[in-house]
C-alpha cells in the first residue's frame, strides 16, 4: 500500500470514528487491542469468498433463464390475501434477488433496463413507485440463515428448501453450511433442469445436494426426514386453499424440534389464511444460534428473517 493509500484508509477510519460517541470508541479500542477483531476479520474474509462463489453461481443462472427470471411453463398470480395482495399486473416488478442485488439494480435502472415506476394516468409526470417483488432470497438472506439464525454444526442434518425455484437457498446451505443433505423440492420442471445444471457445472457434491422434480405434498418421506426446512413466501405460486392445505401438511409431516425458516413472520401468514388460532401452538419463535455473527450484517436488511422450532 503506497503512502497516499495509506492516508486514504486511515481518513475512512476517521470518518467512522468521527460518528462515534466516548463509550462506542472505547469499545472499539478494546474490540481492536484485544486482538479479537482478527478472528471477525478472517470470518469477515470467509463470507466475502463465498459471496463471490454466489455471485457466480448467479452470473451463470442469468445465461439459463430470462431476465425476469420467471418460466412460460408456470403461473405466477399477485396473491389477494396477506401483505402482497396490493401486487397487480400492472404494479408490480419482478427482479429476482439472487441473480441481481441493490448495487446491480441500480444500474439496471441507470440503463434503462429496469424502471422504478409508473405512469397512473399517461404522459403526465403523475408516477408511482413499482412494487418490487423477488421470489429468490438474496445472497445477504441466505448468509444470515446460516451464519447467524442456524446453528454453526449441521453435520449428518438435512436442510430441505420448499419450492427451490433457482436453487439459490441450495447453493447457499452448500457454501455456508456442513449440511450434509440438502434438498430442493420444486415444481416446474424447467427450474430443476436450470439447478441440475449449476449443481453439474460448479461440480457440487451429488451426494451432498439434490433437486427433486415434485409437489411438495407429494414427498412427505421427504419433508420427515429433514431437520431444517425453509419457506420462502409462496402467495404468488399457490392458491388460498393450496396454501392452507400445505401448512396442514406441514404441520403433520415436519418432525418435533426441526427447525423451519420463513422470510415472513409466521402469524401474518397463518393470519392471512384465517388459520392462526388453530396452528398457533404448532412452533416456538427461537433467538438466533450464532449472535456473534450479527457484527457482519446490517440486522435491519435481515429483520424479515424468521427461525422457529417445532413444539
Ligand atoms: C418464492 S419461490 C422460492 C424460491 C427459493 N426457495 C428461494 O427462496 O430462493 C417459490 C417456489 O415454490 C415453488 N412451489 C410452489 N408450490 C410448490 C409445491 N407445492 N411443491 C413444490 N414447489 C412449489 C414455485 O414453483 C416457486 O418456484
């Protein structure tokens, strides 16, 4: 690092410490002379390599499937229960998390690829913000999963991802976690064709991850076995009666003490299907397994991240 580099970093330090009060520096200056910011650095150091594996996996997802990342073999309608039902056609943009984050976003919009409104009565400049939906979690979702709400050892677990779409929540348990068995069940059949392909061509374990072409419903064998599932929103994928039947069957089939993931609280789930009173009882919200992790995250990105077990 040259002199003037030098001077550079050491202003952006100031910067930060110039926004501190007395005890937040001291603790700072004791989180650095105790030498424990060096472990928070490799770790640091850890997530942004595999944040680069993702970002590839990503970049090869982009030449599989359209920009919009959704299939013409599927149907895919704005719900009309819940916290999306103000979603419409005309209102609602869908750019897939995953395969494109804030920074990538923003130049899409630069671009003129993506636009952030639209026009509510044409040719005047009377516009409204479009309502942006992914149906992939994001890279920071799934490196909060697994480095802050799961626990750090999930050796001889299996994490099953309900409606695994791109694969992005099984390429995350397979760079994050020591899962042994990891499990997508989706489907459309043209998106366990396109994460057959990725497992294939970044030569993942076989043995280790998997797509299963199925309904859900239809492998409770599946859903038995596993110690963590995850739950991405499915509203625009299933109807009200489908929903409602799924979370029976869930509720049946996820074994005691496995631990389920949403990016939705469940209560304004169950709320908005009218079943709250009766699976209420069903889970236990849990505290995050690896708080220490929380320092690498901007915790408000991950408030949408819900952990609970089963009772
Ligand atoms: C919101 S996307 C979730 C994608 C992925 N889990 C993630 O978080 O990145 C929901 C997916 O679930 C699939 N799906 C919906 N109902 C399903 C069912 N009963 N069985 C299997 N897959 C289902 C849909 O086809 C869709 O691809």
């Amino acid at each position: 690092m040259s002199d003037s580099e030098l001077i550079s970093s050491k202003s952006r330090i100031l910067d930060l410490f110039a926004e501190l009060d007395d005890s937040e520096l001291n603790s700072i200056e004791q989180w650095i002379c105790s030498q424990s910011y060096k472990k928070d650095l490799e770790a640091k150091k850890t997530l942004i390599r595999t944040d680069k594996l993702l970002t590839k996996t990503g970049d090869a997802i982009k030449k599989l499937v359209p920009f919009e990342a959704e299939m013409s073999s599927e149907k895919i309608v704005p719900p009309t229960v819940g916290d999306q039902a103000d979603c419409t056609e005309s209102n609602t943009c869908h750019v897939d998390e995953f395969l494109y984050d804030h920074d990538q976003v923003d130049t899409l919009v630069k671009e003129g690829k993506l636009k952030r409104h639209y026009c509510i009565d044409c040719n005047s400049r009377n516009v409204k913000e479009l309502i942006y939906i992914s149906h992939s979690m994001s890279r920071q979702a799934l490196q909060y999963i697994f480095k802050v709400l799961l626990p750090s050892d999930l050796e001889d677990k299996q994490i099953l991802d309900v409606g695994s779409r791109l694969g992005a929540v099984l390429y995350g348990a397979y760079y994050l976690s020591n899962a042994s068995s990891i499990i997508g069940i989706e489907m459309n059949k043209e998106f366990c064709e396109v994460q057959e392909k990725i497992i294939h061509k970044f030569s993942m374990d076989a043995d280790r991850i998997r797509v299963i072409h199925s309904d859900v419903m239809e492998r409770p064998d599946i859903v038995q076995q596993s110690n963590v599932i995850i739950i991405n929103v499915l509203d625009f994928f299933v109807d009200i009666p489908k929903h409602k039947e799924m979370w029976h069957f869930f509720k049946k089939h996820i074994k005691k003490g496995s631990y389920l993931i949403c990016n939705r609280s469940m209560a304004d789930t169950l709320n908005s299907l009218d079943m709250f009173e009766e699976l209420m009882n069903w889970l236990s919200i849990c505290i995050p397994n690896q708080m220490k992790n929380e320092i690498f995250f901007d915790v408000e990105d991950c408030s949408e991240l819900y952990l609970y077990t089963v009772n």
